[in-house]
C-alpha cells in the first residue's frame, strides 16, 4: 500500500532545488501555478446542490439485484432461458411455468434437483442455468419489470422450500475444490469471464436466493416469514456439522487473494457475503433495537436519543470556505515580529469575537470560495509529512481583520437547538475532580467522585451538571466485567456466554481473522478510483472481462462502464461489511471489536481510506456508471437496442450515484470507529494529513456524510495548532452545532492533557495485551487447567475406571517389572524437589 505521506506525491519542494537557493525561490510560483491550473480543471467550481439521500441497509430491491450481473454478462440471460425452456418442453406439455399449480412447480423442482446430480460438468451447468431462470424471475412470461420481480422472490421461496440452497452449497463445495479449474486460470495469461461460468451461476442462484428472501415486505404469507426464519438460523449455526456460510465465503477471499484462485468472481462472492452477514446478523436499524436490549439487559439507563433519526432530521451546511489553511504561514510576517503584537489582547480578541459572529452568520450561506484559496487548500494533503510539521511548530498568527464591520445582533443567525444531548464518562468527572482538589486542597482522592468537602460551591455544581450527563456505555460494562474475570477466576466461575449468531461468527473467524482483514484490504484498495495499476496487484476484474476485447469505440466505451461500475460494486460491498461486522462485534463484546479493529489498522486500512478521499469526492458521487438499458430487470423485459453513444449516456435522472454515497458514508464510519478515544490512531490522521482531504470532502452537501467528516476532523483539532483553527473558524462553528458534545472536550483549544504528546506504541501494545487475554481465557482453555478441581481423596482416585488397551492384560507384568520395581526411588530427592 502505498503511504499517503511519502515524499514526491506529486508536489515539488517549496525551493525547487533543494538547498534553498535563490532559483528554487522564482521557480516554485511557476510549479504552484501549473498546479492550481491542472486544479481548475479537474475539479471546476462547481456548487453541489443539497442531495436527498436516505440512508439505509441497503438499494431498492431491483437496484441490489441489478449489481449481481455485469454488462458483459447480457447475453446469458438468454442462455439461462433457453437451457430451461429446452428441460421444461421434456418435462411438462403444454403449459408454461406460471400456468402450473404450486404442486405441480414443487415437482418439477424436485426433478431439476435429480438432474444436478449427474456426473456430466456439461449437463449439470445446463440444470444449473434452469434453475436460476427460474430464481431470475421467469421473465420470459412477464411482461412488465414489477412482474419479474415479483415472480423472482416467488419461486426464491418455492427453491428454499424444495432445497435448492443446500444442494448448490455442495456443488458450490465442489467447485471450490476443483484443482483443474483453478490451475487452467492460473496458466493463463489473462483470465476471463469465461473461466468462471459454473461459479458465476451458483452464485447468482444463492444471492438470488438470500435477498429475495431477506426482503421482508407486510403482504407476506405466514409461510414465508417461516421459511425466512428457518433460512436465517441455517446460515447462521452450524448445520450438519458444516461451518457457517459466511465463513466458507471468507474462505474463498482469501484464496482469491493468495493468487490460488484468480478466476473466482470477486464481486459476486462480495454481494453474497455481505448480505449473508447482514441477513443472519442484522441491518443498522436492528443493530439500534439490539442496543437498546442490550442496555436494558445490563440495567443501564435508555438511551437519550436514536442516532438515526437524529441524523436523518439534520440538514447539509454549505460547504466551508477553502481558506490557505497552513499555507498562508508562507506568506505570513516572521514571527519575531508577531511577537511583538501580543500586547494588544482586547484588539485579538474583538477582532476574533467579530470572525465569530461573521462565521456564525454564513454557516448556511452558499459561498463561492476563491480559486486561489481552494487549489492551496487541496494541496495541502500531498505535502511531505517534514513540512506540515515545520508548519505547525510556527508560532499562532494573528487572524487578518474581518472584511465587513462587525454585524448587528439581530442579523446574526444562532441555532435553535443542539441536536445532541451531551454525554460525560466517568473517567471525565473523575479528572475534574482530580484537577479540582489538586487546586484547592492539595491532595487527590483517587476514583471517588462522591466526596466533596473542602470544594468550593461553583465545584459542587459542576459535578452535579457532569452527573446529570454521565453516559455509561455497554463497552465499559464489559470491560469491568473483564477485568473482574481476569482478578477473581475461581471465585466469579465460568461465564456463561450466549450462542447468538454473532458469537458463533466470531469464534469461526478467530484464528483465520488476519488474513480476512488483510484480503479484503487488498481487494478494497485494487477497486479504489484512486489506486494505479500495478503488476503485482490482484486482478479484480476476472468476472467482468470478456473473452474476446472489444474492437470499436462504443464496445469500449461500454466495457469502460462495466469496469468502474464493478469497482463501485466491490467498494460498496466491502465497506459496509466491515461496517457491519466492527457494529455487531461492538455490541457482543469489545475486545472483539478491538481486536478486528486492531488487524485492520495493522493492514494499514486509515491510510487506504484517507487516499480513497484523496479524489474530487463530489465527482465520485456524481459519477453515472450505469447503461439503464442493461440493467435488470429491464434488460429482461426488453430487447437489448444496438450500441449507440446516446444509449451509453441515457441514464437515470438522478442528482447523484446511491451505491458511491453510500460507499463514502460507510468508510467515513469504518475510519470513525477506528479512531474514537484512540489517540495513536488520531495522531495517524494528523501524520497523514487528512484535515484537507477530509475538509474537500464537506463540499458534499449531504447532512449524514458531512456529519462524519466533522466528527473526524473534531478529533483531531487540538493537535493541528491554532493557526489550523483560526483559519477554518466556519470549520469549527459547523463542528459546534452538529457533533456531539463532550463537557470536558477541550478540542477547540488544545490545552487538554490528551494532546500532549505521550508513547504511542504502549497504548496499542496494552490494547493489545487485553484482547489476548480475552482470547485465551474464553476460546483458548484447555480441559486439565491449572484452576481444575483435583481429586485427593485415594481410594477415589484408585477406584476410578481408566481405559486400556486390549493387549495390556498380556504385556502388564513386564510393564510393572520395567515401569515400577526395577526403577529406584530417592525419597529423599523427591522431597527436596517438590
């Protein structure tokens, strides 16, 4: 992976040579305007307009059903139909497929299942294809789109019924195993589409199968919800003494990944597992009810709030103007004369009371920011890693005069409300006091938060208010429950931990989860717009190419729109992956999302995040990688037109791409939930310079993504300096009214103990230490432990019945004389050694 903070990322040094001469000093204004110029005229001006985006589990239905197939795979939709119309005619006579009587679909089923059990590759593949017309919604009798879809969950729920799902698992098995195939791919110099046929069509049927089953809608029949059910708990356990599904599709990752297998189809396995783990797992608004359950369980208070519907109620802020941020130190005076100025406190601060109420004034004011300001802005993020710390060892400048007088009162636009209750932990009131009695006493009193003699009033009330707001997390439970654990072992006994769904993934992917972080990393970073190519990159794109490469413009031009729409597909299936997996570990326990969390650090996921943001993220967003025409369900119903540009070009009306806003919201998450309370990790954003890439990211006007982003660059403005602070005051004003506050957050001042600088390693490595030991102590104990009762009692331990062998009657007196009487014992050594 490449660091994001290497020197030669495309800018040159301030001095162009090199050793500060006086050439280098007439040449960088030159190289900085190239650089502002290529600027122009990649990202433009434009203003993003307020995007309606809701946010959910997942795309509408037929959305999610269309990103199953590629382009390229068009043509076998007629293939699938005709292999089942020709099975069909020899079966029944007379009549199609929707004419028949449920009776008589669920035989015809069963005798397609018969048919898969044929030894020939050949005939089995064209049983195959039957089947997934049929999961694909027989669209050769309907006549509209709703039809197909609605025949396609049909006759998904008629396949469960009749156990589809379990006999494509074993020749999914079998595919998976086969030697051939894969050393075929790998002898090949380029793998295509067709080297993956037979998976391509299990696959399909079983993502079919999954999320026309997931789909759960109020005109279900009882029977369905049942079937939903009973689908839901075989994916989940272990059926049949097989791992979960899920654990077979992380597998196949990861040897998709070793190189073992490059003709597997990535994407498709990707769709199928993450809705594998959100259908046995849970979506994000069940994950909320969960969470609820939970803290009940613990006997913690309800939560203030539901998060949900407090994002969803914001509104998007414009876009902050892109001020030079730490550039304009450049061309700042020296600061001996700086020093000079800091008499004049009453001046600083009127004229920064004035930026305040002038910033407060515009938060929602659409703004054209200068051309100038934004291209050094973007800049910033691909400076070396000597020079932003040079920067922000200059000393605090003082803020230029506002350009309007100061505004009156009543013109001044406030908020009505915070949208947030504040919360307080109690290692915050427990610090308070600390300071507190250190100043007014002279001594602490350690955790104790209850004794206040000898504190002044105001003291009295500030621990009342900070009381009021105390928020105990289901995490900390759990890590004192842990720590009691490891204490008192013998005295506390086993605990007793639940086989939910959750947990039985967990302790499956423990031994092998490395390797799944580092495998979807790899595919995360293959499918990122801003990776380039490289010879020793895994190739993605084995599902997507066809046999024979285009040969005219428009065959390139739609092969170009299948790549990167494949590339959006990966990333939207990893992200929300991951996404899902570190929330529902989170709320299992939190050593087990500390210790996802912790290998996918390792596999350096925040700088791979932070360069997928280093891009014109409103272009992303915007991009249209979709050819309508092609997309099922339509491309079913109608017949597919020739190739023209404008049928290339006719896509949906939309303001924006769902599946890369999405994408984006989900990894602004993941990197979240990365970082919150880990000050190592944070110091990895300030170290990668990811306040201007992240900064560019808010010209997205969309209230839940901008929402992220200030929470990200909240973290981390008390190590960016004042100067940072100062020329992002619209930044921060935005940060006040829709991040959650914390009473005892200093974060816009710097001055709290968390920003000094302290050994970065031992936090980890003490994070570290702390989910092995819960690792060894709940899925690593042996049966004889050292805490296992022993027997003392000897006519017990005599009489108790041992297993033998059958020969050892014949050898046992020889066994005596060698083992017992021919050996000498020194008592008296004995005792000495014990």
């Amino acid at each position: 992976m490449e660091d994001l903070a290497a020197p030669g990322n495309g800018v040159p040094p301030a001095n162009g040579n090199g050793n500060g001469g006086g050439k280098g000093k007439q040449a960088a204004p030159k190289g900085r305007e190239a650089f502002r110029s290529q600027r122009r005229e990649s990202e433009g001006s434009v203003d993003c307009p307020t995007l309606e985006f809701e946010y959910g589990d997942a795309d509408g239905h037929a959305a999610e059903l269309s990103e199953l197939y590629s382009y390229t795979e068009s043509l076998e939709f007629t293939n699938n139909r005709r292999c089942f119309e020709e099975d069909f005619k020899t079966q029944v006579q007379g009549k199609e497929w929707l004419e028949l009587e449920e009776d008589a679909q669920k035989a015809y089923i069963m005798g397609l299942l018969d048919r898969l059990e044929v030894v020939s590759r050949e005939q089995r593949l064209k049983v195959a294809r039957a089947v997934l017309y049929l999961a694909q919604g027989t669209f050769g009798e309907c006549d509209s789109e709703v039809d197909v879809l609605h025949w396609s969950r049909y006759n998904c729920f008629l396949l469960y019924q009749m156990g589809t799902f379990s006999t494509f698992l074993e020749l999914l098995h079998m595919e998976i195993d086969n030697s051939q195939a894969c050393s075929s791919a790998l002898r090949k110099p380029a793998v295509s589409i067709a080297d993956s046929t037979e998976l391509r069509v299990l696959l399909s049927v079983m993502y079919l199968m999954v999320e026309n089953i997931r789909l759960e809608r109020e005109t279900d029949p009882c029977g369905w919800r049942t079937a939903r059910d009973t689908f839901r708990t075989e994916l989940s356990f272990f059926m049949h003494n097989e791992e979960p599904f899920a654990l077979l599709l992380f597998s196949m990752v990861t040897k998709f990944c070793s190189g073992l297998a490059p003709h597997f189809p990535i994407k498709k396995v990707l769709l199928l597992l993450w809705k594998v783990v959100m259908f046995t797992l849970g979506g994000f608004e069940h994950l909320q009810t969960l969470k609820v359950q939970k803290r009940a369980e613990l006997g913690l208070p309800p939560l203030a709030e539901d998060s949900i519907q407090v994002v969803k109620s914001m509104r998007a802020a414009s876009p902050p103007s892109y001020t030079l941020d730490l550039g304009e130190s450049q061309l700042a005076p020296p600061p001996s004369k700086l020093r000079g100025r800091r008499g004049s406190r009453r001046q600083l601060l009127t004229k920064q009371d004035s930026l305040d109420i002038y910033n407060e004034r515009d938060l929602f004011k659409t703004e054209e920011p200068a051309a100038e300001e934004e291209e050094e802005s973007a800049g910033d993020g691909e400076r070396t890693l000597d020079g932003e710390l040079d920067l922000l060892e200059q000393d605090p400048l003082v803020p230029p005069p506002p350009s309007q007088a100061p505004l009156s009162a009543e013109r001044v636009a406030f908020p009505k409300g915070l949208p947030w209750a504040p919360k307080v932990r109690q290692k915050d009131i427990e610090h308070f006091l600390e300071m507190s009695r250190n100043k007014f006493i002279g001594f602490t009193l350690g955790q104790d938060t209850d004794t206040l003699v000898g504190l002044p009033r105001p003291i009295h009330e500030s621990v009342k208010t900070l009381k009021q707001h105390k928020y105990i997390s289901i995490a900390d439970v759990q890590i004192k429950n842990e720590e009691e654990l490891e204490k008192c072992p013998m005295s506390l006994g086993e605990e007793v931990v639940p086989e939910t769904p959750c947990e039985i993934l967990y302790q499956g992917m423990l031994y092998s989860l490395p390797q799944y972080m580092i495998a979807l990393l790899k595919i995360l970073l293959a499918a990122a717009p801003t990776s380039k190519a490289k010879t020793d990159s895994i190739n993605i794109l084995a599902d997507v190419l066809p046999e024979e490469m285009p040969i005219t413009v428009l065959q390139s031009m739609k092969l170009g729109i299948d790549v990167n729409r494949h590339k959006e597909i990966i990333v939207k299936s990893i992200s929300t992956l991951l996404l899902l997996l570190l929330k529902h570990f989170k709320l299992n326990h939190i050593y087990q999302f500390e210790y996802v969390s912790q290998h996918l650090v390792f596999a350096n996921c925040i700088p791979l995040i932070l360069k997928f943001f280093n891009q014109n993220i409103l272009s992303y967003i915007t991009a249209k990688n979709s050819i309508s025409v092609l997309d099922y369900p339509c491309c079913t119903i109608q017949d597919l037109p020739e190739l023209t540009t404008e049928s290339l070009e006719a896509g949906d009306n939309s303001q924006f791409c769902w599946r890369n806003l999405f994408s984006c919201i989900n990894l602004l998450r993941l990197l979240n939930k990365l970082t919150k309370w880990k000050h190592s990790r944070t110091m990895m954003l300030v170290v990668f310079k990811s306040a201007p890439i992240l900064k560019r990211a808010l010209k997205v006007k969309q209230a839940m993504l901008q929402l992220y982003v200030l929470k990200l660059l909240k973290i981390q403005t008390k190590y960016l300096g004042r100067q940072w602070r100062k020329s992002n005051m619209k930044t921060m004003s935005a940060i006040y009214q829709k991040v959650r506050h914390r009473m005892n957050d200093d974060w816009a001042y710097g001055n709290d103990i968390d920003a000094r600088p302290w050994d970065f390693q031992a936090e980890e490595c003490t994070l570290r230490a702390n989910i092995e030991a819960f690792n060894s102590r709940r899925y690593d104990r042996p049966q004889d432990s050292e805490f296992s009762p022993v027997d003392n009692c000897l006519q017990s331990v005599l009489g108790q019945r041992l297993d033998l062998p059958e020969d050892f009657h014949y050898s046992y007196e020889l066994w005596l004389e060698r083992e017992v009487f021919s050996q000498p014992i020194c008592w008296e050594e004995l005792l000495q050694n014990h």
